[in-house]
C-alpha cells in the first residue's frame, strides 16, 4: 500500500508491527475486491460468466491468504484499541466475500473449537467420531458444518452458559440471512456468485481443512495436543499462512505470535519427540488429508520428521501402523 494511500499510518495503526503482511492483504481486499463485488450490484449484473470471472479472480488473487489473516487476526487484534473499529473490517464486512457469515468464525473457531479442543461433546466440528480416511465420512461433516453449525453454535452457547455469545451469534445469523435474502431480491445472478457460492465452496475447504489438521487423533489420548493434530515443516504453504503448519504448536499456545512459532517448534522438540508428536516434511494439510483418502499412508510415513531419538528409531512400517490406528473413529465423551 504506497504511503499516499494510507500505508505508512496503517502501519502506526497496527497493534504489532510484525502484522504488517496481514494489514497491506486486508487493505488490498478492500481496494480491489470489496468493489468488484459492489460493482456486480452497481452495474445489475446478469451474466453467469461475469460473475463467475469474479469469483475465480477473487478467489485466485486472495483465498488462501484472506482465511489465514482472518484466522491470525481474530486470535491477536490487528490494530490498536483506539481504532479498534477497523478490527471488525475482516470478520464482518469481508468474510461474506469468502464464504464466511459475518461474525460466525470467532464463535466457532477461537470460543468452540480452541476451548473445547475438538473434543466431540463440545466441539461441533470436531473429528473424533469418524473414520478419518473414509470420504463419505468427511461428507457427512462437511454437511453438519454448513447445515448445523446455524443451529448449532446458539446451542453451545446455551449450554455452556455463553448469553452475550449467544446473543452476538443469533443477531450475526441473522444479519446474514438479512442481508443474503435482500441482496437475492436485488440481483440473484450477483447474490449467487458474491455469497451463495463462495459459501458452499468455502465451506467444503474451510472443513476439509480442519478435517485434515485433525485428521490423527490418539485415541488413548484425545485431549493431548501433541496427539491430535501435527506441523506441517519446509512447506511452501507456510510462507502464505502465517506459519499455519505450525498446528501442534498453535494449539498449545493460541495466543503466540505466528512469527514466534518456528523458535518454539525447537525450544519443545523433546515434548514432541516424548509425545509421538507427528511432523510431516514439505507437504501442508491439504496434502496431508488427500493422501489419507489415497490410502497413501506409506507415502506420509516417508515424510514424517522425527522429532528426537524416541521417533528416530521407529521403523517406517511402525509409522505407517500408528498412523492408522490414529484414524479409527474415537467416541469417548471425555
């Protein structure tokens, strides 16, 4: 963002410096694809190829790296209390453009799924009840997510005695749901290229990814996060997202900082090493989870990294062997 256009006070409004990535990707979306998108509206698109075209550019340009400084950003804020309103740019005003209802990724992702650890009694996107390397499985999940999750956010809030996460949650739905049905009225043809779509299909990949991240689970023990999910080590994925491989290592720590990951891999390889912590070698989650569906568990084995002496010395048919026992369905409510 040159300095004419704001870039040297965005990065003064920045909480910490080190975010400045994130910042200049959020003030790009803003200059580029938040008006494309309005201009679908503006101009009373009406051809399919148009708003196909959009949603390939927007997507191509801006997906991966959009969902990680969502992700990033809703864990540390971005910017100073005293602008804390552009902190809600990202989860409110940008995430429809991907898929993401407004104000529904805090709720389910830091509040549900960081608490409750991707245990199944709390969790509702949690993995343990399937068998891991069975699509159909991941369907039915997929399916839970983008039907249930309406429902079924509320429920947990209720349960777990959240009423001002309630409260937040079903007027964010609604919002949504508002703004969706009115925007469908306007223009469908642009309704259904700038949100329905990206929904479904942001959606699929936003749950295959958490389906692939913990896609290992210990069944002896669940709650450990060293035993149910991984790092993702020398993977090009990493230099997009924020260190995101570093998985083992995030949740432990929710709170550290992305760029403070990689020192902390080291500084606990001996806990990774006595907790049979997996680490796979230049392949991100995705490829992780397409090669579970591949049957392809032999290959992973080649590319685990052996985190000390204890991992060093086991066998690749030894791996090969923990690595399906840690996709068998897990249906303990502990």
């Amino acid at each position: 963002v040159p300095s004419w256009l704001g870039g040297s006070w965005l990065l003064h409004a920045l909480d910490d410096k080190r975010d400045a990535p994130a910042a200049y990707l959020v003030a790009n979306a803003m200059l580029t694809a938040l008006p494309c998108m309005l201009g679908l509206f503006i101009c009373q698109c009406n051809n399919h190829w148009v708003g196909a075209a959009y949603l390939v550019l927007n997507y191509a340009l801006y997906l991966q790296r959009f969902m990680l400084t969502l992700h990033v950003t809703e864990h540390r804020r971005l910017f100073k209390r005293e602008y804390g309103a552009l902190n809600l740019v990202v989860p409110y005003l940008l995430c429809p453009l991907y898929g993401v209802p407004c104000g529904l990724y805090r709720p389910h992702h830091v509040v549900m799924h960081h608490v409750e650890d991707n245990r199944q009694s709390g969790d509702i996107s949690s993995t343990e009840p399937y068998q891991r390397d069975n699509f159909i499985h991941f369907l039915l999940y997929w399916c839970r997510y983008w039907v249930g999750a309406w429902f079924e956010l509320p429920a947990y809030s209720i349960k777990r005695r959240r009423f001002s996460l309630l409260g937040a949650t079903v007027t964010s739905e609604a919002l949504y749901w508002v703004a969706v049905a009115g925007l469908w009225q306007l223009n469908r043809v642009a309704t259904l290229w700038s949100l329905v779509i990206p929904f479904l299909l942001s959606s699929f990949l936003l749950m295959f990814g958490n389906w692939s991240q913990h896609i290992f689970v210990d069944p002896d023990d669940p709650r450990n996060p060293y035993k149910h999910t991984y790092n993702c080590l020398a993977c090009p994925d990493n230099c997009r997202t924020y260190n995101d491989g570093y998985h083992v290592i995030h949740h432990l720590n929710s709170r550290l900082h992305w760029s403070e990951m990689p020192q902390q891999l080291l500084d606990t390889l001996e806990q990774h090493d006595a907790n049979d912590a997996l680490a796979f070698r230049q392949l991100g989650f995705f490829d992780v989870g397409l090669n579970v569906f591949l049957g392809r568990l032999d290959f992973l084995a080649r590319h685990i990294v052996p985190c000390g002496p204890k991992q060093a010395a086991r066998t690749q048919q030894e791996w090969v062997q923990l690595l399906k026992r840690r996709l068998q369905p897990i249906h303990t409510k502990r």
